[in-house]
C-alpha cells in the first residue's frame, strides 16, 4: 500500500542543513492501522507529508499503491492525492467560514452537489454531527471539529487516511472517539497511518514503529 524507499529530507536553513528525515524505509501493507511515535522534532510531520505526496523529499521514492507519487506532474499528484488519501491534521484545518458541511464538501471532486451533500449527511450522522450541519467551526467543540475534519478525511472513501496527532487538541473522551472511527474506517478495509507523540493511539493500532533523531526503529 505505502513503501517508502531511502527517503531523506533536509532543509537549508540559514545556519546550514537541517536533517529532518535520515534515510527512512517503510513498508505498510494495506488495512493496516500502524501507529508511528516519536518526541516533538524527531520528523513524524516531515515523513507523512511526504507519505501524503505533500513535501518532496530530498532524495528517495514513496509508492502509494504501485504509484511513485513525485513521478507524477503536480496536477496528477493532487488529484492522485484527492481520490486517494485523507488527512486529518491536529489543528484540524477547517476553512473557518464554512459550516460543517460544507466543510466535509471541500473533499468533494466532482459529481452531482444534491447527492454529495446528501452523502456528506450520512457520514455527519455516522460522526455524531447531524445537530452540527449548519454550525461554523468556531460554534464548535474542539472534538467536533474533529470529527468534521474526520469526515472530510472520509469523504471519498480513500484508501488512505493519514492523521498527525490528531488527538493533540482533544481530551482523552475526544481522543477515544476520533480513534474508534479510524479504527471503524480502517476495519472497513482501508489503511490508517497516525503520527503521534504520545501513546493514546496505541491500543488502535496493529504495529507501533518509533521515530528518533529522523531515524525509523523498530
Ligand atoms: P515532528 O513532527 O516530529 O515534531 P517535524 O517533521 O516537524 O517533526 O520536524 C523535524 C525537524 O525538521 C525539526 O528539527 C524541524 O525544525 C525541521 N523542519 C521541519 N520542517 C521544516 C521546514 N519547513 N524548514 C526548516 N526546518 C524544518
Ligand atoms: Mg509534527
């Protein structure tokens, strides 16, 4: 599903490069739910950006499902990205003067709008929403703009969900029920990948991997 092959990432910075990422190999199969752990700088935002065909790396190659995704043109990349891969971010990154279900729209990338917003409905009611449609992010609680931000992850069924400590901003109450519909998702069959530096994802996931210094472990 994901291979990431000998993918480093620097930046240059005004006192010299900066390693982010140090040769990373990864492979994760499909309807895996794997959970990647690492203390703050150690590069977990870095790796999935690159996973989510969001930040080039310096050198190396990223496979999402036999597609060498940086191979691609910028236009086929963030289509490839749209149809196939869901972020979920823990500043959430909903568009403030959008309501809730517009918001879960954002995701859309075509087709018929009265059936979209239809569909979006469904997945609001599955989220625990349906008395937020209309509601603003600021008219939000924190675990609800979560879980808008989960439903747009969701919202053209991808087979990808990428989450970066999605649970940063959440009590532990908030942060259980963002997991459960990642792991209810990704029992459906898709394959979850979450960065986080603490262990509360833990218990969701099939395989822990640990990120240190830009270093993958075992
Ligand atoms: P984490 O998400 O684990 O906290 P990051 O991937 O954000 O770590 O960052 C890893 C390292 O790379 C840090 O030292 C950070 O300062 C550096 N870094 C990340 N993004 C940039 C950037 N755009 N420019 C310069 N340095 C960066
Ligand atoms: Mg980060």
């Amino acid at each position: 599903m994901v291979a990431v092959e000998n993918v480093r990432k620097a930046f240059r910075g005004p006192h010299g490069e900066v390693a982010a990422l140090s040769t990373a190999n990864l492979r994760v199969e499909r309807g895996e739910f794997v959970v990647i752990r690492g203390p703050s700088g150690s590069g977990k935002t870095t790796l999935l950006l690159a996973i989510g065909g969001m930040q080039r790396p310096s050198a190396g190659r990223i496979m999402v499902e036999e597609t060498d995704i940086y191979a691609l043109g910028e236009k086929e990349r963030s289509r490839f990205r749209a149809e196939k891969i869901g972020f979920v971010f823990q500043m959430f990154h909903l568009v403030p003067y959008l309501n809730t279900l517009e918001n879960v729209l954002m995701a859309r990338t075509g087709g018929d709008r009265g059936r979209q917003a239809r569909k979006a409905g469904e997945l609001l009611d599955r989220l625990g929403l349906s008395g937020r449609t209309y509601h603003r992010p600021a008219e939000l609680s924190a675990g609800e703009r979560q879980r808008t931000a989960v439903a747009r992850a969701m919202f053209n069924r991808p087979p990808l969900i990428l989450a970066d400590e999605p649970t940063g901003n959440l009590d532990p109450e908030n942060a259980t029920e963002v997991f459960e519909h990642l792991a209810t998702y990704n029992k459906q069959g898709a394959t979850v990948i979450v960065v986080t530096h603490g262990g509360t994802a833990e218990p969701y996931a099939d395989r822990v991997i640990h990120l240190r210094d830009g270093l993958l472990e075992r």
